[in-house]
C-alpha cells in the first residue's frame, strides 16, 4: 500500500542510496546511480479490489475535504457580513434611540417650564394640540343645541375631567 501511494518517493531514494552503496563498497565499479523510478507499482491480484477500495476512500476524503473547506470559504464570510450588518443597523438604532429620548426630554423640559410660568394656558393649549391629532382620524357631527354652544361644547373645553 505505502509502495503504491505516497511512498513512492521515499522507496526509490532509498533504492538509490542502496544501490550506490552497493556499487561503492561490494563491486567498486565506480557507477554512479543518478535517479530510480519505480514506474509501475502493482498490487498483488489477491488484494488488488481492497486496495482500490482504499484509494477510492482516500480520494473521497480528499474530495470532502476540499468540499468542506470550500462551504467554509463561503459560508464564513457571509456570516461575518451579516453580523456585522447586525451591529451596524443595533449602533443605528441606538443612537437613533438616545437622540429621540433626548428630544423628547428637551421637549418634556420646554412644556414644564412654559407649565410652571401658566399652567391653564398650558393644559388648554395641550388639549388642543391633541385634539388636532386626534380629530382629523375621527367622524365628527357637530350638534346644535338650544345653548347654541356650537364646536366647543363638542369639545368639551371647559371640562376636561370628562364631568358634567
């Protein structure tokens, strides 16, 4: 098997190094072995269908190998692309987070301190702003009554707890 398959190699330097010294020290003929080649390399018939099972083997390994290594160089790379594209859209959102928080604190701050100078024109100004949010997605019926209170009644301005 080592014969037939990667030591090939190693059988013929060796071959080599045994012949010159052979010729060196038993016939001192003075020749000099240059190269051996071990050109065809044959299994015995005995064990010739096992030893092609076994390269057949080797060769799937290798072939899996070389598979596994390619899925790895594709798979790898995109995975590490998508993680990163992760993180980046996370970073986004949280700075896009932070900046909107600390907008709608400013904001929060502006209306207390506006609060704290009046707080009835700030309440009925609140209640209007909403009401333009609000109305605008709403049927609205405005009902004359003998008062002739009008829009505002609708509204309820003037009670705003929802009493009566």
């Amino acid at each position: 098997d080592h014969a037939l398959t990667e030591g090939k190699e190693e059988i013929q330097i060796e071959i080599k190094e045994k012949m010159q010294q052979l010729f060196d020290e038993t016939y001192k003929c003075g020749l000099t072995v240059s190269d051996v080649f071990l050109q065809q390399v044959v299994p015995p018939k005995e064990v010739d269908a096992a030893f092609k099972d076994v390269i057949s083997a080797k060769e799937d390994k290798e072939r899996l190998i070389n598979e596994a290594h390619g899925y790895q160089n594709e798979v790898i790379p995109t995975a590490r692309g998508e993680a990163e594209k992760m993180i980046k859209g996370a970073q986004g959102y949280k700075v896009e987070r932070i900046r909107r928080a600390q907008g709608d604190a400013d904001r929060f701050n502006v209306i207390y301190t506006e609060y704290k100078k009046s707080p009835e024109i700030t309440e009925t100004r609140l209640y209007l702003e909403t009401m333009e949010k609000i109305l605008p997605r709403m049927q609205k019926y405005i009902v004359e009554t003998d008062e002739g209170g009008g829009l505002l009644n609708i509204l309820n301005l003037d009670k705003k707890d929802g009493s009566e």
